[in-house]
C-alpha cells in the first residue's frame, strides 16, 4: 500500500521539443545543455539535500515534470534517480512519476525509466481530436496518444495519468465528448481534466489579444465540465480535486502532497519548494540556475517565510479544492475548528446545495459536492474570508518579481504535462 502523502520531491526538466501555446510552465527548445543540465541538478540534488537535511523525512511522492521529461534518455534519468537515493531518504512505497510526451518515447525508453524507479507515468494526450492538438502545438497523433499508453503497459506500468484539456476555441460538444469516450476507453488509473486557460505571456494569450481565438463563453465551459464529472464518474473514476479523476486507490500522491500543503524539496530551474515554514524558488532562466549552483550548491533565488495564519489559509484553500477540510487536522495543527467555524458563519445554502459532510470514526470532513467544484472558486473565497475575520489577520499571496518577470504564485497546484 502506498504511503499517505507527507514529504515530496519536484525537479522541473525544463526541455520541450515543441512548446505548446498555452504553457506557461518554463521550458527550453534548446536542446545543446542537456548533459550539462544533468550534471548540474545532480549538484543541486546533494547540496540541497545538505541544506534541508534537518527538515527531512522519507519522501513519499517524486515528481519529474517539465517541460519534457521524456527527453531525457533513460540512463540520465537513472543517474538522477541514484543520486537522490544516495543522499535523500525514500519511502520504499514511494510513488515516482514522470510526465510524458507521447510523441518522444519508445517501448524501450519507457523500459529503461522503469528500471530506473519510475512506477507512475503522466501523459499529456490533451485531445484525440487532429485539429486540436495542432492548434495546440502537440507534437504527437491522436493514434500516437492511444499507443503510448498501450506500450506502457507492455513496459509494465500499473499506475497512468493522462492529461485531456476542454473549452478549446470552437471546440464542440460532440468533439469533447468523443475525447472523453477515448480516454476512459483507454482505461488509464487517472484521468485530469483542465479547462483551457489563457495564461498572460503565452502565445494562446497573445492570439487572444490580437483577436484571432475567442474563449469558450462561461455557460459552454460549465456545460462541458459538468459533461466531464458525469461522464468519469459514471466509468468508475472518484473526482479528489477540481480537474482530477482517479480510480480507487490511484490519487497522486504527489499532488495531495501540495493540496494539503505538506513539504516538498524542489530542484531544478524555476522550481518552487516549501519546507520548515518557508516556499523558495529557483531561478526562472537556464544560465542563471547554472550560475547559482555553481557558486551557493543551489539554484535558490529567492524566498518567503509564510506565517502560521498563511499556511493555514494555505491549507483552508487548498483542501476544499480537493478532498476536504478536516476538522481533526485543523485541531491538531492550527488549533481552530473548522467545522463549527464555518457551519456557523457559511450560509446555510451553501451547505445545503454544493458540500457534504462525511462523518469517519475520528474525523469529520467538510468537502464539495460536484456542484461544489463547478463553483469552487467562490466557495474557497467565502471559506477564506470567513477564516480572515475570525483570525484578525489576511491572507497575504503576492508576486514575486525575477528576471525583470513579475510571478504570480498562488497556493494551486495542478498535474500539467507538455
């Protein structure tokens, strides 16, 4: 059985082949430093791990993501997987994940990843509609979608995600529901379903601005996402946060890990870590990153030290989001009842129409419902004020200003694959 989420690892492998146009995660054409960039994180790996070492517990979640993973070769994802072990404590349950672009692995790559430890892959399929995915800058076939999983299994891999994305510009009823046939078809662990976002400095948001896409209109978006929950939870899959799906027993791990705001070492370019009260974050530029390592072991650029008020709103925001507030948790560290808190401060019809209430023998949990997660965004404003006014205090989520590029970091955290 896999451990409970309690201590992550994140190393952002910030290569892609072809960048997508509606990623704004940082990620490199270029090719040239990969070797260098291998050496260079294995660096990091064994100061950071000294730096943090106090802090540390067996990690109970890996996570390579990107950029693309899968672009490197089999034997440099080894030699990292090594020198984690060699000076990082690890669950021997340990889920360890990589994304995957289905376009740039084989049935041998996908062997020599998973003798190197990886026992979870994240696929970002996003459509198995042509058209889509060239809007998108995919650089992979809707065939080629459903034949990575295939080969996967062949590889041996038990525990799948993929990635599907809906309220693309013009995208129909007809061409998401075909999607969604095709994925739970494929009968994969996980499913997550994003919404389209156009995020600023993207080329999907300069496309928007000169007027050549128009966004789906909200009514679309929340048609297509209650077809969505309807037609996963129908096949067997347990909706656990707004855009993820998973059979029983197959949550990721590593994203409850940041969903109910546990510690997670991070390493690699533009990586954001928390641990012992403070989030860091790495440089958002290659040569920088390099530079940093080699002069502090690091590539830290900055950080934040977050108040005992902060890391419970923290917590509050996340964890309506996903699978629950707990009242025996928010007890035990932050010492407030949340369920009396907001039973007695939420309106009535809230409670009524989009949570529930699960009583366990020890705990009670307040989560939404999936009319709940259609609103969620106004639910965790509501919660988050509620807490601000009986706390006396607000919730302070700023911008981080870094290579003369201002990041907003807010507490979400979501499975993206390139």
């Amino acid at each position: 059985m896999r451990p409970n989420p309690d201590f992550g690892i994140y190393l952002h492998i910030p290569f892609c082949e072809k960048k997508c146009v509606y990623c704004d995660f940082y990620s490199l054409e270029n090719m040239e430093h990969k070797d260098v960039f291998v050496s260079i994180l294995k660096e990091e790996i064994i100061a950071g791990a000294q730096h943090h070492a106090q802090y540390m517990r067996p990690a109970t979640s890996i996570f390579f993501g990107g950029g693309t993973p899968s672009l490197l070769m089999p034997d440099q994802i080894a030699s990292i997987m090594y020198t984690l072990r060699m000076h990082v404590p690890i669950h021997a349950e340990a889920e360890i994940t990589m994304e995957c672009n289905p376009g740039t692995i084989t049935k041998e790559s996908l062997l020599g990843y998973k003798n190197s430890g990886i026992n979870r892959l994240s696929f970002g399929i996003q459509s198995f509609n042509q058209e889509e995915l060239n809007f998108l800058h995919r650089i992979h076939s809707p065939q080629e979608g459903k034949e990575a999983v295939r080969i996967a299994r062949e590889a041996g891999f038990d525990n799948i995600n993929i990635d599907i994305i809906f309220a693309l510009p013009n995208q129909s009823i007809a061409s998401w529901t075909t999607t969604l046939e095709q994925a739970i078809a494929l009968n994969t662990e996980h499913i997550s379903a994003y919404s389209l976002i156009f995020e600023e400095k993207t080329p999907l948001f300069s496309m928007l601005q000169k007027g050549l896409v128009k966004p789906q209109d909200e009514e679309r978006d929340a048609e297509l996402y209650a077809i969505t929950i309807d037609a996963l939870t129908k096949a067997g899959y347990e909706q656990y946060e707004v855009s993820n799906f998973a059979k029983p027993d197959f949550r990721c791990n590593h994203n409850r890990t940041y969903w109910q705001a546990k510690e997670y070492l991070a390493f690699g370019p533009s990586a954001h870590g928390f641990i012992h009260k403070v989030r860091y974050w790495n440089f958002r530029n290659l040569k920088r990153y390099f530079e940093a390592v080699r002069l502090n072991g690091i590539g830290e650029a900055s950080r934040e030290e977050l108040t005992d008020h902060n890391i419970l709103y923290e917590a509050a925001f996340l964890g309506i989001r996903s699978e629950g507030l707990s009242k025996r948790r928010f007890l035990e560290e932050f010492d407030i009842n949340i369920y009396s808190s907001l039973i007695n401060h939420l309106d009535k019809d809230v409670f009524n129409e989009y949570l529930e209430i699960i009583e366990l023998q020890e705990d009670t949990i307040i989560k939404l419902n999936s009319a709940g997660f259609a609103i969620c965004d106004e639910i965790s404003v509501r919660i988050i004020a509620i807490l601000e006014e009986l706390l006396g205090s607000h919730w302070d989520t700023k911008g981080y200003e870094e290579d003369d590029e201002t990041i907003i970091e807010l507490p979400i955290f979501q499975e993206k694959t390139r």
